[in-house]
C-alpha cells in the first residue's frame, strides 16, 4: 500500500540526488529509504529508480511520478491544514512562499502585524526565485504566493486575491549615472529564475544593445553592487528608495521604462480559512498598498 512516507522518500531523493541525501532529509537510515523505494516501486509496478554508478537515480518514469506525489503530498498537507483551520482558523496554519524582493520588503512588516493581531496562526514562509514559487503552489506546497503576474497556465487553478503597486526604475550610482548610455554600461543581473531578471533582458532586447553583464546571487547582492559603482540595474523603487533618498543611487532615464509590475497575492482556488484571515489582513493594511483585486480584470491580468 503507497503510503505517505515512501512518497516522500522518492520526493527527497529527487531533490537530493542520493538516499544518502534523502535519508538525512527525513531523519531516517538509508536502509530505510531504500525499503521504502523498493515498496513503492512494487506497489506501482514499474521501477521507479535504478542503479547510477554506485548510487541510484530516477528512471523515466520516476521522473514523471515524482511531479505526482508532490503534489499528492501537498494535497495532504492542505487537506490537514484546512481541516483544522475550518475548525479554528484563528490556531491554524499558513504555508507562504514569496519571491525574493517581496520576501525583502513586504513580507516582514505584514506578517508581523498580522502575528500581532492573531499569535495562534503558525507562519510558514518560504523566500525563491520566481521559477521556483509558481510550482509550489501548483503542486499545493504552499498555501499563498506573493510574487508578480501569476504565469498564464495557472488561471484556472488559483486565484489573484490582492495586489499592490511595484514600479522597477533602472538605477545606478551618481558617477556611474554621469556617463551612463544604455549599450555601453555594465547592467547588474539577478539570479536565474528571477522575475526581474526576465524584465530586464527583455528590455534591452527591446532597446537592441548588446552591453556586458555581471550576474549576482541575490537582489541584496545587486543593489549593492550598483551602489558600489559596479553597473546598473533594474529594480522595484520600493527596494531602493532609502538609497534614492541619501542619494547613493540616482534613477536613470531609459526608453521604456518605469515598468509597471505590481505584485499579486495569489493562492488556492479553495483557500484554507487561516489563509482567509491572512489575506484579509493584508487588504487591512492601507499603508501597505495592498487593494482587492476586482474579478472582472482577472482574465486580463493573469494572460
């Protein structure tokens, strides 16, 4: 019989790579994961790994049922976590995942008022780049996403809840901004996956330049590395506007640009009631910026 514990040891095994990996992820013995494999393996009745070297690793088909039993394991845990917030949505349970310059400058603040007003809700909040929060809350890791425009293949399985404005400016340090020409400086990258990554390549696609490029880990990374000197970057004025104010960094003016990115709070077509109070919370919160988002633009939004 599959149960809930073989399930994960495959799912652990995918992301670590080894039953090794996977046997120190879930506190287990590699003995232990290995049984769990083979049983899963017979009660499908196909081989969903096999040996790699002196190792093992996913088969053809194991990679195509591991995106089933996360999102059967995700399922799970959102079937527990709305059960006990139906009963209780004020000592509940909420699994948030926020892209990294919403995890830095919104997420704090509306998640602390928000313990303040209900102590009881246990927060799960995880912080990566926007490839990766979209398919958690397709394969139900998570509960709410914070992010930009949620990508068009989820439109019929989640709902945008909330939005609020993000303008991204292109921004450089005063003496870098004094010689600055769009096909000849240096522009600052984020990490792959990253939303404004994405915009910003896209922008100098549409400007038809060719400059060179230095790409950094983080969205911290970069701000201070265009603070530093080190190039321009495309970024939200909300991430940068204590530099705007002492004057560290100046905004730039390129064709194009500002862009309009406003995020979006995004969660489960049938959310759990502890998720409701979050985003009832957030919408609160005037100061925040956040405002509901009218149904009527929903189609035009996510395409």
């Amino acid at each position: 019989m599959t149960t809930n514990a073989r399930l994960r040891a495959l799912v652990e095994l995918a992301d670590t790579g080894s039953v090794r990996g996977a046997a120190e992820r879930l506190v287990v013995t590699e003995s232990s994961i290995s049984s769990a494999l083979r049983a899963l393996s017979h009660d499908i009745g196909i081989n969903l790994v096999d040996r790699y070297g002196r190792g093992v690793r996913l088969t053809p088909a194991g990679q195509r049922y591991v995106e089933y039993a996360r999102r059967i394991l995700g399922l799970h845990d959102e079937a527990i976590l709305a059960a006990r917030g139906e009963a209780d949505p004020e000592n509940g349970s909420v699994r948030l995942a926020a892209v990294t310059s919403a995890g830095e400058l919104l997420i704090p603040v509306a998640l602390a008022s928000f313990r303040t007003q209900y102590p009881g809700v246990v927060l799960h909040l995880e912080v990566a780049p926007r490839s990766s929060v979209w398919p958690m809350l397709a394969r139900h890791e998570v509960d709410m996403v914070v992010a930009g425009r949620p990508p068009a293949e989820l439109s019929k399985t989640v709902r945008v809840r909330a939005v609020s404005p993000n303008e991204l400016v292109v921004v450089g340090a005063p003496a870098v901004a004094e010689r600055f020409e769009p096909a000849t400086a240096t522009w600052l990258l984020r990490e792959p996956g990253s939303g404004t990554r994405s915009t910003l390549t896209t922008l100098l696609d549409d400007l038809d330049v060719t400059p060179p490029q230095l790409v950094l880990g983080s969205h911290g990374a970069v701000v201070a590395a265009a603070v530093a000197g080190l190039g321009v970057t495309l970024v939200s004025r909300q991430a940068v506007r204590r530099e705007l104010e002492l004057g560290t960094l100046v905004a730039l003016s390129v064709p194009g640009t500002p862009v309009n990115r406003p995020w979006h709070v995004v969660s489960q077509d049938a959310p759990t009631m502890s998720t409701e109070l979050l985003i009832t919370h957030l919408l609160s919160q005037r100061a925040l910026g956040w405002r509901k988002f009218s149904a009527v633009r929903r189609d035009t939004a996510i395409a």
